[in-house]
C-alpha cells in the first residue's frame, strides 16, 4: 500500500472488467497503476456470469451490433469501434483462451468458464506491473482528490494525480457493485440517473393455478412483441412472472413503457412458424369427443406452460370461436406489471451522465478524474454486448488518462 502522503501516478477504483482493461493499457505504456478493489478478490461479477457460460461478445456486424445500445450508441461507437467483437476474440487469444463462435452468434471461451481467463489476465497484469490493493472500499473524495478507503487495517487515504473510477451499477451487490459511491459523486457536483434494472425478470401476477403448476417451466421458440421491437426466443416462467434471454433482449423497453404507462402488456406469438390462417383452418375442424386441451394439442401442439398463458389471458377459451382462438395465440396478451428490484437484476441502467463527461470519458467536474463501465448511463442486453462495452470503455479511459498526465508533465 502506498503511503498516503506519497502520490500515486495511476489510481484504478474497481478490478472489475473496465478497470482492469485500463490496467492493461496503462501496463502496456510503461506505468503501474493501482487498482483498488472493495471485494476480497477481483472481478467477482465477471467470474458469476462466467458460470452458465462466458458470452464475452457477438458476432454480427458491427453496424447491427452498434444498434443493441439503443439510444447510447452515439456515445459508445468510438470506444467499440476502437475495441471491436473482434478485437475481443484476439485479446482473449493472446491470454491463451481459444473461443468459438455458437449458433446464435455469441462469442465464447471453449472452455465456457471465466476463470481461466481472468487468472491468465491478472498474470498478465502483476507481470506488467499492475498492484492490486484487495478489500479497499472507497468511501469519500478529498477536495483535492484525495481518496479515502476502509480496509482491514483501518481508514487509509491515497493522493493520485489520474484516476478512473469503474465501480459498477448497483445490480447483484453481493458481488460488490452496489452504487454506494452515489452521494460522494453527487457531492462532487456530478450529474447522475437514477439506478434501475437491466436484463432483469418482471412480475405479471399470476393465478395461483398457473404459479403452482407452472413456475420454473420455460416458453421455447415464441415471438414476443412490444410496439416496434420484436424478439423471437425463450423464456422461462416465474414464481412472479417471466424472465430469461427472450425477455433480458426488450428489458429496456419494457422499463421505459413502465415507466411510462406503469403496466402495460407485451404480446406474444406462441406459434411463430405457423400462420393465422393455417391456425384458424385448423381450429375449424369438428372437435368430436376430445377433450378441449386434447383438441388444442392435436390443431395447433400448444400444451404446457404455452397452453396456459393463453388460458391466463382467456379463462373461458373453450367457448371461443376458430378465428378468434387463433388470434388469440398469434398476440396473446402477457400483462406486465413491474421489473423486479434491481438486487435480481443482471446489470442496470443509470450511473453518471454522459453529460458529464468528455470525449475522453473525464468528468468534466473533476479533471483528471475519468469513469468507464457499467456506473456510466448506458444499457444493453445480454449476449457478449455488456462486456464488450465494458472493455472498450476501460481502454478508452485509460488512452485519456495518459493523455491527461501527459499533458501534466514539465516540458
């Protein structure tokens, strides 16, 4: 630990993806930063959502994955342009880890897991010259910016003439983001958004039937609907609602329509490769002596959780008529009532205004002092597109913060 009286060149708050890749680029240009982490061990949310397997960016184009940013794209595309998918892949190749490229266009490490990765990045990094000061909490920022950490040794304070922050958003807190550096950056005169969940599940408000009998269970292969915006994939259903990748991909326009309207429901297609008017056909046919959900699962192979949501929006579904059934599973209506808090979530949305930034990512109200990741106000759905965003932040961070120090030096 440096001494507090000593300046430090390089301050990093954070080891989480963000910080440490502005690590590696100040290691890379001859500095030792110190990276300042609250948790015991680096990277803890890195190496949780490593453990279903770690989707570190995607394969489309550039243009189109540009687009999965929505409305920050604009404030986004220099950094990922600079530090592209592909980049990513040859990044992670030179810490040794192969990846591949799945089916739906993900980008993976072969061996699925985060932790090879990591341990061969923070090797890297120690070789490079990296310090990593475990168990360090920031608590304040010193009129002179100053940091102020709790540790197991007690209060310490650190002078650093460059700093990043890249403390997170305020989802999975367990794991060490949990937006506690708020007050001293609104202290500081930075303008910040509110915190609200990202790739998260939303309650619907289920009869206690469909709970019991269905919580748990997915909804494979639908089309789910909101204005615009439509998403073909899975789901699963919930003790609440719904959650799971089909409903993480409209997460941010669902929480705006929220916002807006307080509910409001998606719709969804639960037979996307077979037509109104095939469906309607079907449904005409004499149904006999079967039983109604025989009928159905013989006309149209809805049974399960699927057959179930169409008789949670329409109880008296027997009675209806073939047109009107078949409209009925083309926009069945899936009512939404709130997402869920945001400790469920998988990131958020909020942070730091771009606003209060410069191109640079420095907080304008605090020069020499630059942000990057997810406590920046971005948002993104799951699919390699977070982490990629979180990378090329850090790198674009760090360019600034050396040429802030530069520009610092005697000539």
């Amino acid at each position: 630990m440096p001494d507090p009286t000593d300046v430090v060149d390089f301050a990093i708050i954070g080891a989480g993806p963000a910080g440490l890749m502005a690590a590696e680029v100040l290691c890379a240009a001859g500095h030792k930063p110190h990276v300042f982490e609250a948790m015991p061990t680096p990277a803890r949310k890195f190496l949780m959502a490593g453990k279903s397997g770690l989707n570190i960016a995607h394969s489309e184009p550039i243009d189109t994955f540009l687009t999965r940013y929505g409305t920050a794209k604009g404030n986004l595309e220099t950094a990922i342009r600079a530090f592209s998918p592909d980049d990513v892949k040859t990044w992670a190749n030179g810490l040794g880890i192969e990846t591949f490229t799945g089916s739906s266009g993900r980008i993976f490490p072969t061996a699925f897991k985060a932790s090879p990765l990591l341990r061969s990045w923070l090797k890297r990094l120690e070789a490079g010259g990296a310090h990593l000061h475990a168990r360090h909490r920031l608590v304040s920022l010193g009129k002179n910016g100053d940091l102020t950490f709790t540790t197991p040794e007690g209060e310490k304070t650190v002078a650093a003439s460059t700093v990043l922050y890249a403390l997170g958003g305020a989802s999975w807190p367990k794991l060490g983001a949990n937006g506690d550096w708020q007050n001293a950056f609104k202290h500081a005169g930075v303008d910040l958004a509110g915190f609200q969940p990202s790739n998260c599940g939303f309650d619907c408000g289920w009869s206690s039937f469909f709970t019991e009998r269905f919580a748990g269970e997915p909804v494979k292969n639908v089309k789910l609907c909101l204005g615009d915006q439509i998403v073909q994939g899975d789901f699963v259903v919930t003790q609440t609602g719904v959650e799971g990748s089909a409903i993480y991909a409209l997460s941010a326009q669902m929480r705006e329509a929220i916002n807006s309207a307080h509910a409001f429901s998606l719709t969804l297609d639960l037979t996307p490769d077979r037509s109104l008017e095939r469906l309607s056909s079907a449904l005409s046919q004499p149904r006999g002596k079967k039983s109604f959900a025989t009928f159905l699962k013989k006309t149209t192979s809805l049974t399960g959780a699927k057959a179930a949501l169409l008789r949670e929006a329409c109880p008296d579904l027997h009675t209806q008529p073939a047109d009107v059934l078949a409209a009925l599973i083309k926009a069945c209506p899936l009512p939404i009532k709130r997402p869920r808090p945001i400790e469920e979530a998988i990131s958020s949305a909020g942070g730091v205004k771009f606003e209060a930034l410069d191109e640079n990512l420095m907080l304008r109200a605090m020069p020499g002092h630059f942000c990057a990741g997810e406590m920046i106000d971005w948002d993104a759905p799951t699919g390699g597109y977070l982490l990629t965003a979180c990378f090329a932040q850090g790198r674009q961070a760090a360019h600034g913060m050396l040429t802030w120090q530069a520009k610092r030096q005697p000539k």
